[in-house]
C-alpha cells in the first residue's frame, strides 16, 4: 500500500496552527513549521513533523520557551554569542543564520554561538538554504544532558550524537552534509524500540561492551550506548569527532555538560562563510565543480549505479515531494491526527 501524501502548503499550515495553538507566536510558529516539514521533504522523516508531539509536550511543560528574546552573551564584528533561553531551535537556528550572514558579509566570516537553546531539527535544511545563497554553512549541535554515546574504549555513555553539518554551492545543486559523530541517533532508536524493530547490524553496546542491534538497551533500565562513528572498527575517528563538537559548542558557548543542574537543550555553532571574502564565488564554484563531477564520474562499485553527493538523494526527493505531496509512515499521520484532536485542529486531508 503507498504510504499517504499531503501536500507542502496544507502541511506547513497545520503545523503552524497546532504550535501556535500551543501558545507559541505566529511568526515563530510559521519558522518552525517549515524547518520541520522541509526535513520531511528532504527525507529525515525522524526529524520532521514526528518533532511535532515532543515539541508542542515540551511547550506545555515549560522545558521550551516561545516568547522573547536570546540574550546577548558577547558580541564583537565577527561573533556572536546567545543565551538561548530555550526558545525554539529552529527559529533560534534561522535568527543565528541571519546574524552570522550578515556578518560574514562584512568580514568574511560570521559565527554565533548559542548555550541552553533547543532541539533544532533537521540540520540540512539550514545547509541548505544558506549554500543556497551561494554562502558555505558549518553547523555543530551537542546535547549537554543527553548522553547515549560512550567514548571509544569505553562502556558508560557520555555524549550526545552531536550532528555536523556543511552546505556548500556549485554550479549545480549545492552539496549537503549532515551526520552524527555518532553511528546511529537516538531519535531513530526511540522509533525502533516503539515498533518492536531492530538495526539492521550491531551498532549498541549493551552495559557490558557487547555488541547489539536491540535499541531497548540504551532506554532505562538499560544503560547500553550507541557506538560513535565507525563503530569498534575505526570508532576513534567518531570519538574525535564528538570531541571536536564539544570544543565549539559547549566550550566556546561556555556551557555544557561540566555544568551542575539541569542542563537540557542544544548547544549551537553556526558559521556562515562567504567565498567572495577569500577567492571569490566563481571561483569556489569552479572548484566544487571539479570535485563534484569526478565523484560522479568515479567507477561506481557493483550494484551500485553512480556515486552520488551527499544530499544529492534528498534535493530528489524534495522536488518529487513538493510536486507530489509528502509521504508520511502510517506512524507519523496517527500522531500527528492524535495532536490535532486534541487541539481542535483538522490534519488536511491526503492529496492521495
């Protein structure tokens, strides 16, 4: 049976009407929506309108903030730092975008830094709007209070998946990178331990450093950890990572998970570089060009057609999605008709 389809408009809109149903202010509500349903777009259905219930139960239990503004922490040509005071992370995420744009016009690069903000979705979408300006985006999150990832050699979780992103231009599409520091993430283990799935290889360690493909052990009363990237093959080049994450975020925002207390939200790094600062657009096009055309012209491996760019599969299937509405797994529509009940909001009907 196809999965049902809903189109980008009717979508936003609901979403929209449920947040600010939720006390959450318009313009607020509308940046938020279309971050979320746009990592539909792209593919991240984990980190698409499946946000929604934990966003909307997170309002209610004052765990995110939807009025005011992020506090001004320092502020010098180039670099900004933000209190976030958990407001919403998309919309945090798109004022920091502005911020470090504009600021990297005027010197070349432009960074803001964000302690205590909130969960901010689906990082490629912010990729790729700003490569889409024909600027370079880097993005780090880490979670200072959550911990599922041990460090490499280690059986106690200490880090977050701690994403990283980078969207760049070319001539063409732009080039998109978006991956945890970890092998697997947590929202994608959360879903699987509700369907009563497993991974499709030993990506877990369970309380004893053995491996598993069971999500169940990282949730209480386990204490499993998910491996870091390359797993206990090359997992000290994930753990590095995760290092590297910690540096720019929790250390140059200032908090992070040294800190006593309650420490939910995300920690933010948001770079913007401009190429016009450096050798110039064309030429950086120039050279991604190059890059990009001979992976593509690589000799793929058997079975596989043609090497692709990161982000290449997504940009797809958005243009697919945005003319033939959005699929969404069974899962998905029942909450999120279960969150529109019970603000008195009708989902749209499926377009087929």
């Amino acid at each position: 049976m196809n999965p049902p389809r809903f189109e980008v408009e009717a979508l936003t809109e609901y979403a929209t009407s449920l947040l600010i149903a939720a006390s959450m202010p318009a313009d607020r509500a509308r940046d938020v929506a279309g971050v979320l349903v746009e990592g539909d777009l792209l593919g991240h259905d984990t980190h698409g309108l499946d946000l929604l219930s934990p966003y909307i139960a997170d309002i209610e239990a004052g765990r995110m903030t939807v009025h005011g503004d992020p506090i001004v922490v320092n502020d010098r040509p180039a670099v900004l730092t933000w209190d976030g005071r958990r407001l919403p992370g998309p919309w945090l995420t798109l004022r920091a975008m502005e911020e470090a744009t504009r600021r990297a016009k005027a010197c070349g690069t432009g960074t803001v830094s964000i302690r205590r903000g909130y969960h901010i979705a689906c990082l490629a979408v912010y990729a790729r709007r700003v490569a889409a300006q024909g600027q370079v985006l880097m993005l780090f999150s880490s979670a200072p209070a959550g911990s599922t990832v041990a460090p490499y050699g280690g059986t106690r979780a200490l880090f977050s998946p701690s994403p990283i992103a980078i969207g760049f231009p070319t001539s063409g599409d732009p080039v998109i990178v978006d991956v945890s520091t970890s092998i697997t993430t947590n929202n994608l283990m959360a879903r699987l331990k509700r369907e009563g799935k497993r991974l499709p290889a030993p990506w877990l360690m369970d309380e004893t450093g053995t491996p598993t493909d069971d999500p169940a052990v990282i949730f209480p009363p386990r204490a499993g950890t998910i491996l870091p990237l390359g797993g206990r093959d090359s997992g000290h080049k994930g753990y590095g990572l995760s290092l590297m994450v910690e540096a720019v975020t929790a250390g140059l925002a200032g908090h992070g998970r040294s800190d006593p207390g309650e420490r939910f939200g995300a920690t933010l790094f948001v770079q913007v570089i401009d190429p016009d600062a450096f050798s110039g657009l064309d030429v950086f096009r120039a050279q991604m060009d190059w890059v990009v055309d001979a992976c593509h012209d690589n000799p793929p491996v058997p079975g596989v057609e043609q090497v692709r760019m990161p982000g290449e599969r997504g940009l797809a299937l958005m243009k697919q999605q945005l003319r033939d509405g959005v699929a969404f797994k069974p899962s998905i529509v029942g909450a999120l008709e279960q969150l529109g009940r019970k603000y008195g909001v009708a989902l749209p009907r499926a377009s087929h």
